[in-house]
C-alpha cells in the first residue's frame, strides 16, 4: 500500500484539492471570535517523509481576521497538526500490518526513503493507541463506524472501515475522516 500511494502525484494533487475546499469552507465563515473578514495568512511547511519524484505540499493555508487579527486553521488532509511528517506517512507507516519492529525499519523502505526514525515510529505507536482513542473526537467519531475500530490495532483497523477499489481512496477517505481532528476547535493533541 504504501509504495502505490508514496511518490504518486495525481493522489497529493487529490488531497490538495480535498485541502482547498476546507480551506474555502472556513474562509466564507468569517472569523469565529468576532465574525471579521478572513484574510489569507498561510504559512511554510517542510514535509518530511515525500519521495523525490513529488513536490512538496510546501503550504499550510491559514487565514488572518482583519479586526481581532486571531489566526484561523482550517483542517487539512495532509497535515496532522504540528507533526513534521505528511498525514499519508503517519498513518500509513503506523497502520503496517504486523507493526513497527526493528528488523523492518531497518530493511523497508521507512529509513532510507522516508528518514522516519524508530523512535518516531513507536511514538506515533504509542498516540495512536492511548492519546488518540482519548480524545473527546474519537469517542464521538467512532459511534459513525460499525463496527467500531479495535483500539489495539489503530490506525489499521480505522483503515479497515472505509472502503473503495483502491487503497489510495480508503486512505483518502480516513484522511478527511481525520481531518476535524486537526481543524479550527479539533484536539491538537500530537
């Protein structure tokens, strides 16, 4: 899964897209403080995790209330909060069937390709299953998937409940499921 959906640009132009809506969403809402103008404020990402062959999604769009000048971030299917990595890599290198062992991050792809270190893999590990199934999201989110995901088996059995003909639709679909996670009231808990 990850080597047809890692480098392949019709699926980050996808997500761009998927981006560009809610970013147009929030932006014709106003400002949720004092109901102000939104103007655009985004800002520079640098991605980590992408192959060579695609260009980075180097921008995070946000937007800036002409009166109160508070910051509004809509949520985003490519960005996971303030995480350096592409929401792909995180869920897709957490969700590796028979999980994350020494012998496979030493010989998959994960080091060389992606630079993603064990610690790193084991930390999103560890989010996934205590951080993530506590947050006030998940314990709503998870009444719409029947049945619910096993807990223990994050994020590949939240994977699992979308379906589609391709594996870059199932992952898009859990991305934009992810996605409020992230947005402008979401638990940024990383």
């Amino acid at each position: 899964m990850i080597s047809e959906i890692i480098g392949n640009s019709r699926f980050e132009a996808f997500l761009e897209s998927i981006d560009s809506d809610l970013a147009a969403r929030a932006k014709s809402k106003g400002c949720t403080h004092c109901g102000g103008t939104l103007h655009s404020a985004t800002y520079p990402r640098k991605p980590r995790g992408l192959s060579d062959c695609v260009d980075p999604p180097n921008r995070r769009r946000s937007f800036c209330c002409e009166t109160c000048r508070r910051r509004t971030t809509p949520a985003s299917v490519r960005f996971m909060g303030r995480r350096v990595y592409t929401a792909t890599i995180v869920v897709l290198v957490s969700a590796m069937d028979e999980g994350v062992t020494n012998r496979r991050i030493d010989i998959d792809e994960l080091r060389g390709t992606l630079g993603v270190h064990r610690r790193t893999l084991q930390r999103w590990r560890r989010w996934w299953r205590t951080v993530f199934t506590a947050t006030p999201f998940w314990s709503v989110a998870r009444a719409d998937l029947m049945p619910p995901p096993d807990t223990t088996a994050l994020p590949a059995s939240l994977l699992e409940r979308f379906v589609g003909p391709e594996a870059s639709m199932r992952l898009a679909q859990c991305l934009r499921f992810l996605a409020p996670l992230y947005g402008p009231h979401g638990d940024r808990a990383c």
